[in-house]
C-alpha cells in the first residue's frame, strides 16, 4: 500500500524511515560534530614523517573498506599532541572527501590511542548508539544514492574534487528504526565478512605457492637445469589499441581490460570495444596479465570476459604449466620495477629485451610433473576462490541499494 512509503529528496522511502541532514544529527547529539585533519602551517612535513608513531591517515590509505595502518605513514605522538583535529578512535566511520571522493572504513582496534586524519578524511562518530549504527552508517556512505549526493556536493570551481566540512554538514542521512539499521548491516556484513576470509585463504596459498617456488629454484635449484630468457617459456601478447575497434553494435561487444580494470575491475566507467576481433585478445577468467607499462604487476585475472587493452600482455603457453611462467613472472616483477623506474620518460615501462634478459631455471620434465601435482591443485584453488569472491562482491553491491532503499526489507 502507497500508506507505507512515502517521497523523500532521496527517492521513495518506507514510511517510518527518516531523512536527517548530518547537521540535524549532530544537533540532537547522535552524531559528534565530524571533523577532519588539521590545514595551514600545523599539518605535519614531509620531513615529520617517522617508521613507527601514530598512524597519519590519507584518503589513499582507506581502501576496500579498511584503513592500511600498515603502509600509511606515521608522526611521533608528541607532535600529535599538538595538533588540534583530526584524533580518530576505534568505531569512527571514515569518509574521503578531498581528491577521492566517498572511500569508506570503519576504525577497527588499535595499537595506539588514536589515529590522525589529514585534510582529505572525515571522521563521523555516532555518540547515541540507541538512534545510529555505525556499521549502518558506513553502508549507506557505500550506496550508490549517497556516493551520487556526495558527488553533488563537491566543489565544482575546484580542479580536484571536495567536500569540505561545512558542505558535509547539509548531506542527509537515510535513518531507519534502530533494529532495522543493525538487521540491514549484519545481512551486508555477513557478505563482506566471508569475502574477507576466502581473501585470506587466498593469501595462504599464494604464501604457499612461493614458498614452495622459492625452495625449488632459489634454495634447492639443481646445478643441471637449463638456464633460458622468460621470453623463451611464454608467449607475451600485446594488446590492442582498443579506441580503433569500437563496438559495432549493442550486442557484439565486450568491456575493455586496461590497467584501471585490472585493479579494481570491470565497472559502469569502463570502455567497451567490438568482440569481433583475433580470438587471442579476448582475455577469461584464469588468464595471467602482465601491466608492463605505469603501474607494474602480474595477476591471474578474476573478471569476466573482456578485451586486452596496449600496455598489458596475456601471458600463455602451450609447453609449460601456467603456475610455471606466473611464478617467474613474479619472480622477476621488482626487477622489471626497478627497470621501469629508471627509464627517464613520463611513463615506465618495460621492453621486450628486458623479458629477454630475464633468466628462468628449467627442471626436467619429470621433475616439472612432480612440482605440478603440488603448484597446480593450488592455483586452481586460488582462481575458485576469486571466482566465489566476485559472485559474493556483485550479490553485496546489488543488494546494497536495495537495502538502502527499502526495496528489500529483512527481518529483525
């Protein structure tokens, strides 16, 4: 019945959820005024920067939903005490609002009595936890409706997208029932918490996998293995300047692998190209890509079908297993960075004498077997296992708006 909903700025909502701005929430003290980190001549240096201290968030810092606590940088505690915004704790839902716009976490247990946010995070503490979820919270930061609200807000005069503090102050808030904000988290979180844990069975087995590589060819390598280029064992297709094979039509066409995809994958922002082209540059699921050009790397692709863009090779053979030419591509990957780097030109890369020059132990073939009944049955778990997280990722994304919207509902 049209009784139980009703029409919102946000769309159509269920009757008994509410629509607050972040203002209006802090007034009636559910939310903490939210801040960010501190501006002018007290931002910490680069020559501030410490190995150890306490951890100086970033917006590059907060990724697929966490805060790397680990890679960020870190300023001593003395000079944190002086500064006069910014402290984030345990439970504080973060949110990039400068330069990269609408990256979430929530600030899990530390190690130190706080975090520091820069000028580019926000952080939004729920002070009533009896009116707001900040697992909820952080969700609904993740839901498209909002990311195209906090997009809606930026600074249009600036050359770098932003959302300062005053602005954030007038986003509104979806609020649903108490019960029903935790019901919707736990379903989403549920989701997230078996992504995260098949990402860690994965991590085991890579782990596995090199340990086992590095015994083999680095530690136990025989004196009678044949030494050969890594050109010699693979084969390295380029691929296509994919702005030259448009698509033909709605329905021949297939997204574009390009470096952007190859990190964070296929999304509504990626391009397409014709399908109808050599069947070699069409790249599946369990393909090995190798980004030779800007930001290097070697990854078993775990998306759907797409096309090779230039600046990445599909790595195949049809003499040698494929765990085999992905570990000595890996093998050699700091090496080809190193390379890369060097090269005084706007863009590193590699060349293809650089794979020339890159030597590969060969064993014999019956002892190539032997190490295939182990490496195989390995990458063949790791490459299930991304398959699972994919289809669990899509079902959480789908579901997401859903939730959002009240278009589904669950029980609590």
């Amino acid at each position: 019945m049209m009784s139980e909903w009703q029409e919102t700025e946000l769309g159509i909502l269920p009757a008994n959820w509410l629509i607050q701005k972040v203002d209006e929430l802090v007034n009636h003290k559910i939310l903490a005024k939210p801040l960010d980190g501190n501006h002018g001549e007290i931002h910490p240096k680069g020559n501030d920067f410490k190995n150890f201290g306490i951890p100086f968030v970033m917006a590059s810092d907060v990724v697929n939903g966490k805060v790397d606590l680990i890679h960020c940088k870190f300023i001593s505690e003395e000079q944190a005490k002086t500064l006069n915004k910014g402290f984030s704790v345990t439970g504080d839902v973060l949110l990039t609002h400068k330069a990269t716009l609408g990256r979430t976490a929530i600030v899990g247990k530390l190690q130190t009595p706080y975090i520091m946010l820069t000028p580019q995070v926000t952080y939004y503490r729920v002070v009533n936890e009896q009116k707001l979820n900040n697992r909820y919270l952080k969700y609904y930061f993740d839901s498209p409706s909002f990311q195209d609200t906090l997009a809606n807000h930026g600074d249009s005069g600036s050359t770098r997208a932003y959302v300062g503090i005053t602005a954030q102050r007038d986003l509104p808030i979806c609020i649903p029932p108490i019960n029903e904000q935790k019901a919707i988290a736990n379903t989403l979180s549920s989701l997230d918490d078996k992504i995260d844990l098949l990402h860690r069975q994965n991590k085991t087995l890579e782990a596995m996998a090199e340990t086992l590589f590095r015994q083999w060819f680095i530690e136990e390598a025989s004196e009678d293995w044949e030494e050969t280029p890594l050109s010699q064992i693979a084969n390295f297709l380029n691929g296509l300047a994919c702005q030259k094979h448009p698509p033909k039509n709605a329905i021949d066409k297939l997204p574009v692998l390009k470096i952007k995809e190859l990190n964070s994958g296929i999304s509504e922002s990626s391009d397409w190209a014709t399908s109808e082209i050599k069947p070699e540059y069409i790249i599946e699921n369990g393909d090995v890509i190798f980004a030779w050009s800007a930001s290097l790397m070697v990854k078993v692709w775990n998306g759907e079908k797409c096309i090779l863009n230039q600046h990445l090779f599909k790595v195949t053979s049809t003499e040698y297993p494929k765990w085999f030419y992905l570990m000595w591509c890996k093998h050699h990957l700091d090496e080809f960075i190193s390379i890369s780097s060097s090269h005084a030109t706007t863009m590193g890369h590699i060349k293809r004498s650089d794979l020339d020059a890159a030597m590969v132990l060969v064993p014999s073939d019956d002892e190539l077997t032997i190490m295939s009944e182990k490496m195989t049955p390995i990458l063949n778990k790791q490459i299930g296992i991304a398959k699972q997280i994919k289809t669990l990722e899509k079902l959480r994304d789908n579901l997401l708006p859903k939730l959002m919207s009240g278009e589904v509902r669950v029980r609590f």
